[in-house]
C-alpha cells in the first residue's frame, strides 16, 4: 500500500519516501500549522474557507510561505485527480523549515507536506451518534490556531478512549466553560436554542462549525446562542452533537456517563445532519 503525497514541489509516496529531516521545526518544537479538507465526489467541500483559516493560522505563528491560496487548491485539484479517489481527506501541514535546533525562528525555507486517502463518511455513527467523555481542557490559550501542539487533544483523546468514548469534551477548569473536543466542536441544544462556545482564542474555529452557524441555522430557522456555558448545564442538554471535516454532525448521546435525551440522535441534530449533507450535495454533486 502506498499513500500519495506532496512534499516542497514533489509528488512523493508518503509511506516509503523519508523526505522529513530530524531537525524539522514540526518534529522538534510542533513549529507548524495543519489543515484537513474533505472532498467528495472528487469536489473539496468548502475549500475558500478551509484555505482562509490555512492563511490566518499561518499569519497567527508568523510565517510566510511561498504558496498563494490558489497554489494550494490547484495542488488539492492535482492529489485528488492522480489519487483517481472519489471521497477522502486531504492533510497539509506548513513547518517552519529545517535547521539546528534553537527556538529563535530561524532563516530557512517552510516545509509543505500534504497526504490524501479515501475514506467514507461513517453514516452508522452519523444515526446512532457517539459516547463522550468529560475532562478538562489542559491547553494553551490559542487554540484557534490549527497548530502542531496538539499534545493536549491527544491526551484527552487517549483518555476518552480508555473510558470506552469516542470523543473527550473538554472544559476549563479555572472558567468552567466547556470549549470544544479533542478533534472537533462541541455543541448542546436546550429548549430548542442551539449553544456554541463563542469563536475566541479558546476553540478553533470548525468549517463545519461555520457552515452550521453562517449558513445553516439562519436558514432552517434554528436560534443559536454563541456563549459560554458549563459542564453542569451541558449535563442537562436535551440533545448535543459533535462537528468536524470528517465526522460531519454526529450525535453525542452520552456525556460524562449520562445519557443525553432519550440516547438517541434528537430532532434538531437531525435536522441539521441532514441540512448539512444537502449543503454538500449542493457543492460537489
Ligand atoms: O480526520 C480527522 O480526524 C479530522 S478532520 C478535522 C478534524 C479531525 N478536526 C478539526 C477540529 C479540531 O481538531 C478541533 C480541536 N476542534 C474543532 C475541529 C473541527 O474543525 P473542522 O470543522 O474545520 O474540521
């Protein structure tokens, strides 16, 4: 099996050629910055939004790459046409470049790496939804930056699935507000208002969590309410989901060992499930 990839103006196979130094920032500070798109039917879904976060994300850490907007979406176009796959992720990371180790930045060219693989939406979590876990948020306080530090996510993941859960929704514990999840937005609805964390320096700011919120929910007529809230109310959620590039909207339907409504994904969740495939058929069919 080979996984096709890009590296620095190379198409290369991302398993079998070592083209990353040991002394790449990404490798020894997590100096970098990532994004993950999802195409289907060969069409990248919401790839101007994508591409905009890729460019204040990388404007954030300041650094400055050799690539337009543009650039990276002809070398989206380019993977997905010799990859021949017709639904899958594309991930690209940006590093600082290669150089003796020392935190200052330092004068060398950044790094772009990117990967493609065929994957499928995974409609059965999509109608059943997920446990989550409940811990707190031990991470920086620029979690809007897609950053490389994802040390924090990993943990709460791992810790998530030892509990047996799929996802860990994360809060502060000195503010006690619930932020987001490991590798997704979190969201709970109560007497019909959809609540989502503010989209501060605290969460990343999901595309789908834009799509949702901007496009969506305006639309069908859902009330959003964008702030902070705890994890004892969240408890009290009579339906919540999760969001990402990859799992779309899936149903969170157990948080903390409590079962959120009946267990079972709610009405509005649904709704908005479904409103958000239409989107997307929309685009790329
Ligand atoms: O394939 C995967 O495992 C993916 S693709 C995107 C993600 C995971 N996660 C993105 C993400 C995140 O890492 C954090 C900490 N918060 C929210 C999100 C959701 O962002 P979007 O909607 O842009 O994918």
């Amino acid at each position: 099996m080979s996984v096709l990839g890009y590296f620095d103006g190379k198409f290369i196979d991302v398993e079998n050629d070592k083209i990353i130094g040991m002394e790449d920032r990404g490798h020894q500070f997590g100096d970098g910055i990532y994004e993950a798109t999802r195409f289907y039917n060969g069409k990248c879904f919401q790839l101007k939004r994508h591409l905009d976060r890729c460019m204040s994300s990388l404007k954030k850490v300041r650094m400055t790459v050799p690539y337009t907007a543009d650039d990276l979406a002809k070398l989206h176009e380019e993977l997905i046409e010799k990859s021949g796959f017709k639904n899958g992720v594309v991930y690209f990371q940006f590093t600082r470049g290669t150089a003796p180790r020392d935190h200052h930045f330092p004068n060398v060219k950044p790094h772009l790496s990117m990967s493609i693989r065929s994957s499928e939406v995974n409609e059965q979590q999509q109608a059943e939804g997920v446990k989550c876990f409940l811990t707190e948020d031990i991470r920086w306080h620029h979690c809007d930056i897609k950053s490389l530090n994802l040390l924090g996510n990993v943990l709460a993941k791992q810790a998530a699935d030892d509990a047996g859960c799929y996802e860990a929704v994360l809060y502060r514990p000195d503010t006690k507000e619930v932020t987001e999840c490991g590798s997704s937005n979190f969201f709970m609805i109560k007497d019909g208002v959809l609540w989502s964390h503010p989209t501060n320096n605290l969460i990343l700011k999901g595309i789908t969590l834009s799509v949702l919120l901007e496009d969506i929910a305006p639309a069908i007529g859902v009330k959003v309410m964008e702030k902070e809230f705890t994890p004892e109310f969240a408890l009290t959620a009579d339906e919540a989901f999760i969001t990402s590039t990859s799992l779309e909207v899936t149903p969170c339907i157990e948080l903390g060992g409590k079962v959120i409504g009946n267990g079972k994904i709610g009405e509005i969740t649904l709704k908005l499930q479904k409103a958000y495939k239409e989107a997307v058929k929309k685009e790329c069919f």
